[in-house]
C-alpha cells in the first residue's frame, strides 16, 4: 500500500520537511570514504570467489555507528535518512565496480585485446550511466513499482530502522539476521529463505521450482544448462514481458485489456511516475543506449570491421540488447532478490553467434550489455529502503521525491568512486590472472562458437516460457522468474524458497483462526505479512553479511 494517504488539506497545509542533502559535507566524505570501500570489495570478490555482495547493511550499520559517536557534527549521522543515502552509495560503488565496469572491460582483455580496455570502459561508463538514469526516472511506475518485494531493499530499511527504534522489531530482525549469517557460514543460501517471506506468492513459487528443478535435473541425466533450456525459456519470457511493459506504457487510467486487467487492483493516482513518464523515460534510454553503442563503435574500431548496413545492425541490436537486459534483469530483482545478468547477457551472445558478428565487434557488444542490469537493479533496491524510510512524511510525495533523487546523487558518487577505482586497478589484477570468472566463459563461448542446434533448442523452448509469462502477467513475472530459478540453480535454494512459502501460508492460516469478519481477517493478513516480512529482510540481511565476510578469504 502506498504511504500517501494524508488529506488534501494536509497536503497542502503542512511544512515541507526538508530531506538531507547527498553534498553536505559530513555525508559526503563518508559516502566517499564507504564507496571505496564498497569498491575494493567488489572488484576484490567478483575476481577471486565470482561474486558480487550487496554491501547496503554494511553501510547502514557503519552510518549508524558513526551517528552514535560523541561528535557534534557527526551526530547528523543518526538521520535514517543519512544512513540511507550511505548505504546507497556503497551499494552502488560495490555492484558498479564490479559489474558494471571490471566485468566488461575483462572480456576484451581475456581476448588478448589489451589496446581495447580503455574503449570498452568508455562503453562501460556510459552504459553504466544510462542504466541509473532510466531507473532514476521509471522507479515507482506499474512497470517497476516501489510497492514490488525488492528484497535487499527491505532488508536495509528494516535494519536502520531497527538500529533507531530497537523494540520487538529490532529483536525478531536480529533473530532473524543471526540466523541468516549462521545458516549462511553453513553454505545454507538463506537469502532464498529470506526472500520466500517478501513479494507476490505466484512470482516466488515459480522462482523457486526453477531452483529446484535446476538444482535435479543433472541427477537425472539432463544438463539445462548445457542444452540451452533455461536460456529459451528466457527468450520468450523476455520478449512477452516487453510487450506488457509497452501494454503498460500505453495503458491509462481506466483503459482495458491485460495490462489493465492485471494491474487492477493497484491505484494509478498512487504513483509518483505516471504511464507517460514511464515511456518518456524508457524511450530515452532506448536512444541513450544507441548512442553509446556509437561511441564503442567508433572507439572500439568496430567501424572498420563492419559494412555499413552490418554497422548499423550491430548498432541497434547492441541498443536493444543493453535496454532488454536491464529491464529483465531489473523485473528478475525485483520479484526474487536475484538477477541473471550473466545468462541474460548469454543469450545475445548466442544471437550474435547465430548472426555471425565478427570476433571482436561481438565481444564489445557483450561487454557493453554486461555494464546494464546489475547497477539498475540495485539502485531499485535502495530506492525501496528509501521510499519504506519516508513512508511517514507529511506531506509525503514532495519529501519522496526529493529523497529519491537525493539518493540518485550519493549513486553517482558511488559510481564516480568506483570508476577511480578501477581505471586504478584493473592492470594490477588482470596482470595478477584475477580475472571474473565469468567475463572468460564469455571469451571461451565466442572462441568455441555454438553446438549445432543450440537456436533451434532455445526458440522450441521460448514457445513455454512465453505462455507462462503471458498467463502470469506483467504483475507476477512467472515466465521470467522461473528462467531466473533454472538459470540460477543455486543447491538447496529451492527448498528454501519453496519452505518459506509453505511457511508463510501456515502462517497467516493459524493468524486467522477463529476469525470470520473480512475486516478482521484482512487485518490479521496484514500482520502476518509484517511479521514475516521482519523475518525475511532479517535473513537476507544476515546473508549479506556473510557475502561481505567473504573479503577474508578471497584476500
């Protein structure tokens, strides 16, 4: 439910609280001090272990540490606020630096290109860029709404407000924070227990069969994986998921048809980013992303490679696939708390395999796509901690919107660090052979080239996975988070996601018992939902912090 629901006269009465500012001294030289290191812990983990932690609930705490240090000018620190625009800096330079920046410009080093890093990083920057700019502008639409699970985003809200409040929230989150990290320390992916207790039911159970089927379909003498199955269905989840977001963008007020049908029982006047916004901003991005193709061409020598009609195509297929992929891999965040960017990224791979595009110009566009999606999906992650902070200001919408935007600019010096950061870096590691796994599967699929059939197998099973998301709808996103689950595969995950929503509904039954009013039940829902949300945002946050604790052993 929206936090907007003060009177009008309230609305226009009442003083606008003035929202901290990301420049204020105190706060920037932390968020600049926090972003280096969330930096040096992202390249440091995406090059030994292959991942990339979520470093928000490090930041939040060290925000409210420092708040409580007997310092006048540090004591600013102990606004929610404050902390929130730290840990989203540290966010953003961690899955920036690692994601969006080493992994892209590690693909034409992994191929022996070493005079084309610096291209790919320009390419890199400017996808990283547009990739913030377009969330900056859609987040809180019907496409990607600020009522959506955001799981990583929950669970840093929940932690500075349990920090400034304490109580019996404080108790059942840390509860569930300690059992997170200790599940996780047993190699236990409680993140996924985390994330069954927040967002839509349907989305999460088909999350979590796609864990679970990934994770036996070996044992039974079938590699998904190998054979391209995930990937397919992907494809036609992806592409019936962009015709619903343009069903969304078209769609107003009152219209019909499925987008309307499924967004029914949510209130357009609720939002802050209306359908026309919605399209005015992803329509930008498609144009921004194209020019930055541009640029990599011309930088990249792709120019001289290519006719001019091939030049033109790989220009717009490199667009299309730099704003696909941050759309699927944001939806994917948004409903699990995961995101298959490297599978998504995979997939153009393979069309441009299957298009023949020649060596190098296909490596550039897998690098240029690969700086979309991670940092998108995160700043909707601290975009939700932040609209769950300012959910009580009166009046809220001014407040939220200044927040946000407040918050896209501590992001951006986040990113600006991360860039330091790795432009410094980037030669002493590669040179090192600490290079991110997964930018040498890249290389390696562009050298072997494809298994015959592999085309045919993906677009057989695309014919699935566009009917699963066609009948889930734009709400739920069954087609693409069941791609997500069998891409992600991660052992024992499906059985966390699948058991915490087994428990989530035993729950909420027993909540009920006895109950027969629907004014009664519906408000014993809602309980249930808040106390299972503490629960889930305690877990994730407890696994995030294991994700860091892997800094020790990857030094």
């Amino acid at each position: 439910m929206n936090p907007n629901t003060q009177t009008a006269s309230e609305a226009t009465s009442a003083p606008v609280e003035a929202h901290p500012r990301a420049f204020e001294p105190v706060t920037l030289v932390i968020t600049a001090l926090m972003s280096v290191l969330g930096a040096l812990i992202g390249i440091v983990l995406i090059t030994s272990l292959g991942v990339s932690p979520n470093t928000a609930v490090i930041g939040a705490l060290v925000a409210m540490l420092i708040g409580r240090i007997p310092l006048g000018v540090l004591a600013r620190m102990r606004s929610q606020h404050r902390q929130n625009l730290v840990q989203s800096a540290i966010s953003g330079s961690t899955f920036a630096a690692a994601n969006s920046l080493l992994t892209p410009i590690a693909v034409p080093f992994a191929l022996g290109r070493t005079d084309l890093v610096w291209p790919m990083l320009g390419g890199a920057v400017i996808g990283l860029a547009v990739d913030s700019w377009v969330l900056y502008r859609v987040f809180d639409s019907r496409l990607l709404p600020a009522t959506g699970s955001w799981p990583a985003g929950i669970a840093a809200a929940e932690t500075i407000k349990a920090g400034d409040t304490g109580g019996r929230k404080a108790a059942v989150l840390g509860v569930g924070a300690v059992v997170g990290l200790v599940g996780a320390l047993f190699k236990f992916p409680t993140s996924a227990a985390g994330v069954g207790f927040l967002g839509n039911i349907w989305a999460l159970a088909m999350f979590g069969i796609g864990l679970a089927v990934g994770q036996y379909a070996p044992d039974f003498g079938y590699d998904l994986g190998a054979e391209r199955v995930p990937h397919g269905l992907m494809v036609g989840a992806g592409l019936v998921a962009l015709v619903q977001a343009l069903l969304l963008m078209r769609t107003r007020k009152g219209g019909t048809g499925p987008a309307a049908a499924a967004e029914s029982d949510n209130d357009d006047d609720e939002r802050t980013v209306e359908a026309p916004q919605l399209r005015r901003g992803l329509l930008e991005g498609m144009g921004l992303f194209v020019c930055g193709a541009i640029v990599v061409a011309i930088a990249g020598g792709v120019a001289g490679q290519l006719s001019v009609p091939a030049l033109v195509g790989w220009v717009a297929l490199a667009g299309i696939a730099a704003i696909v992929h941050q759309l699927i891999v944001g939806l994917a965040a948004m409903h699990s708390g995961w995101f298959p960017a490297f599978a998504v990224t995979l997939i153009f791979l393979i069309i441009g395999l299957v298009l023949h595009i020649p060596t190098v110009p296909l490596a550039l566009m897998v690098g240029y796509t690969a700086s979309t999606g991670p940092a998108f999906a995160d700043l909707g992650y601290d975009f939700k901690a932040g609209w769950l902070l300012r959910r009580n200001a009166v009046p809220w919408q001014p407040f939220e919107i200044e927040g946000r935007r407040q918050q896209y600019l501590a992001q951006l010096v986040g990113f600006g660090v991360a860039l330091v950061v790795v432009a410094v870096a980037w030669k002493s590691f590669f040179s090192d052979g600490r290079v991110p796994p997964v930018s040498e599967v890249y290389v390696a699929t562009i050298k072997g080239g494809l298994e015959p059939g592999t085309m045919t197998t993906m677009l057989l099973w695309a014919i699935p996975g566009a009917l699963v998301q066609f009948l889930g709808g734009p709400s739920r996103q069954m087609g693409v988070l069941l791609a997500t689950g069998l891409l992600v595969a991660t052992p024992d995950a499906g059985w966390m996601v699948l058991g915490a929503l087994v428990i989530r509904q035993a729950y909420t039954m027993w909540r009920r018992r006895g109950l027969t009013a629907p004014e009664a039940r519906k408000e014993s829902d809602e309980q249930a939902e808040n106390d299972l949300s503490l629960v889930g945002a305690g877990l994730v946050a407890g696994s995030s912090l294991n994700d860091v604790g892997q800094l020790t052993k990857a030094l």
